[in-house]
C-alpha cells in the first residue's frame, strides 16, 4: 500500500478487511473481487466490482477502484490529508466520515483503492465500544446529513428520500467545509456518479417520451425475429420529437428503455451482443440503461449502445465512435 501512496500522493489506499471473529478469534477471508458501495441512505456495503472490470482483471494482484472506503483502516499522505482539510471536526464520534472522505479524495483531484495483496484482519464487535449521548441512530443522521449538504449537491434530495428520519435534524455549521470545498475547485457529485459510481442508480420518477437520434437518423423498431423479440435499426426520423411515428417514439423511465410496452435489452453482457426489444422485466439488469454524456451504457456491463451496419449492439465504450452517440430529445 505505501508503494502505491508512494508513486502518487493523492491515492488513498485501503486493505482488504478480512473478518476476525469475535468468539473465537478464527479468520475468515473476504473476497478480492469486493469493492466498497453505498445506497441513498449513506449505507455502507460491501458489493461485487462491475462486470465489465472483473472481465478484465487479467491480473488478480492489481489495485481495484472503489467508489467508497470502509473508513479507519487506509493509508493517506499525511500533506495530501491536511490539504484535503482533514477529517470534519464537527462529526460526533462514529459514523459517516468515510462517506465524507470518499466524496472528498474522488471529487477534489485524488482517487481511491483496494489492493489485493493487502489484508487486514477486523474483530467486529456486536456493539459499539464507546457511548453515544444522543443515540448512535441521531449521530449517525448528524454525520451523514453534514455530507450530504457539503457534498451531494441537488442529489441530496435522494438522501433525505431514502432517509426521511434525518428531515429537521440539527447537524451544525458547514460553511467553512463548504468553503474548503470551493478553495480547492472540487468537482461536482454528478461528476462523481458520471466517473466513479455509475452504477448507482439516480431515482426516476418521471416517464419521458420523445425520441432518440443519430444525426438525421432515429432508432426504430422493425418487426419480430423468431423468439418473438422486436429488431431494431435506425431510419429517417419523421414527425418531431414531440410527435413521432410509433416505431420512433420511446419512453424512458427508470433506467428502462421503452416501446409499446417491451424494454430495450441486451442478449448478454458481453462486446458484440444483439440488442432487441423483449417484454419488460424491472428486475432484468440487460433492461437497465443510463446516459453517460453522449453514450447510452447498460449498467450491468458498462458496455455502449452502438448501431452497426445492420443492427443494434452493445461494444465497449469508444468517445471517437460516431455509431455510440446518441441524442435523446423528449417531447417538448
């Protein structure tokens, strides 16, 4: 890990947390192939890295990014940590900080990891070691509501949602964090879920019709193959956006692509697979999609929407293929 620090200062470089047990003291290893994640709530979970990375980990000895830490056990250059402005004084006891950090060392210029050859063993304990004065549940709502204000930009809406409890709660002052922040020209957190955790799903609400292009070209459906699956390609685009003809028309909702009732799928998460219509499936991961810029990915593989000759395809992401950008214009 300190070779890693060493060659650049601005990683953040975190073990694998092997779990040692609190009865007898056995260990017990934890998987190489885990990286650290978070729902909307600030919850910390351990997850499987995407498929996409996992196929192309051909070395399994090389450094895994991740979106998160678990927090209190990572190395940091000791200049690059007071530059950063250190931990958030006004945080209460346990909880939340490595949330705080993450966000931190992602959107302010530096980068977090796993290394693989790293392992350190952990004695969780059934409770905290340490009392909390107003509850371990309100420290904790304290902690990450200051992250969420500092860090989480318009996205904080999302945390409130997935924790109402943390509405009208006192959490203190944040201008001086809010301060540092601007000091040091962080980037915003949709640039954080854009390039680091796009993976997490941003809530939808809203189903949008309209349209979705390629030059003068728009994506259609063009009739059934035999396992009953809808083709598609790209013809002229007819109407407007506001009112296509029913072969162009799309609804998007959900991370979910969608005509006449069927959502856009990918055969499998692999280069080269054929995209079709099938019968929606919430449940489906080759139904789900996010934009990233001009792309259209598929969130289970990272792979890219690409319109091939003669039918559509998933391909890994490439910002100089024209065939991978795509415009998607809703009614208006």
């Amino acid at each position: 890990m300190l070779q890693r620090v060493k060659e650049d200062h601005t990683r953040v470089v975190s073990p694998i947390i092997d779990v040692i047990s609190l009865d007898n003291f056995a260990y017990l290893a934890a998987s190489a192939d885990l990286r650290g994640g978070f729902d909307w709530s600030l919850h910390f979970k351990w997850e499987q890295i995407p498929l996409e990375q996992k196929m192309s980990r051909t070395d399994p000895t090389r450094p895994i990014r991740t979106p998160v830490i678990a927090g209190g056990i990572f190395v940091i250059d000791k200049s690059w940590f007071n530059h950063l402005g250190k931990y958030d004084a006004q945080m209460d006891i346990w909880g939340g900080e490595n949330f705080e950090l993450s966000f931190r060392v992602w959107m302010c210029g530096g980068s977090l990891e796993i290394v693989p050859c790293s392992r350190v063993g952990h004695v969780f304990r059934k409770r905290h070691p340490y009392n909390f004065p107003e509850g371990n549940a309100l420290t904790y709502i304290r902690n990450t509501k200051r992250t969420a204000e500092v860090w989480m930009d318009e996205y904080k809406q999302y945390y409130y949602e997935a924790r109402p409890s943390a509405i009208g709660k006192a959490f203190g002052s944040v201008a001086t964090r809010i301060e540092q922040r601007k000091k040091m020209n962080c980037k915003s957190f949709r640039w954080y879920l854009e390039n680091v955790y796009p993976e997490l799903t941003v809530p939808e609400k809203e189903v949008l019709p309209g349209i979705i292009k390629q030059g003068v070209n728009c994506l259609e459906s063009q009739g059934q193959d035999a396992a009953g699956d809808t083709l598609l390609g790209m013809g002229i685009c007819r109407g407007s956006a506001k009112n296509p003809p029913t072969a162009q028309e799309w609804l998007f909702s959900d991370h979910l692509i969608q005509q006449q009732g069927k959502c856009l799928a990918a055969a499998f998460p692999s280069p080269g697979a054929l995209v079709a219509l099938q019968v929606c499936n919430p449940k489906e991961g080759s139904q789900k999609w996010r934009r990233k810029g001009s792309f259209i990915q598929q969130s289970v593989s990272g792979l890219c929407l690409e319109m091939q000759p003669t039918q559509l395809v998933t391909n890994k992401c490439q910002a100089d293929t024209s065939a991978q950008q795509w415009q998607l214009l809703p009614h208006t």
